[in-house]
C-alpha cells in the first residue's frame, strides 16, 4: 500500500473565514494574527476541509507562484503540519 501525503491545519490555530474569501488564522500563543486571501485563503481552506491543496498548484504557477514553497513556508511556519494516510 502506498502512503500519501495529506496537509493538515496546526490544531492550536483558529481560523476565520471572511468575507470576500479572506481568512484571519489567530494564533493566540504567539499574539499573532495572519491574512491570507486569493489563493492563499482558498488553498488553506481546501488543507482545512482535507482537499489536497496541490490542486491549487496550476493556478499558483500562472501566477508565478509555487504551491509546494508555500506548502513549505507554512510547514516551517508551524500553520500546518503533514501527515500520512
């Protein structure tokens, strides 16, 4: 059987959805509050409902980003964690 990897929000973070496809993540340990919207907010969306977010990668590139490094920065950042199903 072949393990693939899921992304999976930071349970310690809450998130609130706003309008205009705009999430605020609280986190309350650190005081700290992050804005993401566009892709952003529908990519984190897609992680909390357990979508892979990886079928936001083509939008991503058109737009010169790159899905996996903001995968990446998120993982690093402590905003979500990967595991394996």
């Amino acid at each position: 059987m072949i393990s693939q990897i899921k992304y999976q929000i930071n349970p310690d973070i809450i998130w609130v959805n706003e309008s205009k496809g705009r999430i605020v993540l609280i986190m309350p340990d650190k005081r700290e509050c992050i804005c993401l919207n566009g892709f952003d907010a529908a990519m984190w969306r897609s992680i909390w409902q357990g979508i892979s977010p990886l079928m936001w990668k083509h939008p991503f590139e058109e737009q010169a980003n790159n899905a996996m490094d903001t995968i990446k920065e998120w993982i690093k950042a402590g905003l979500i964690k990967v595991v394996h199903s």
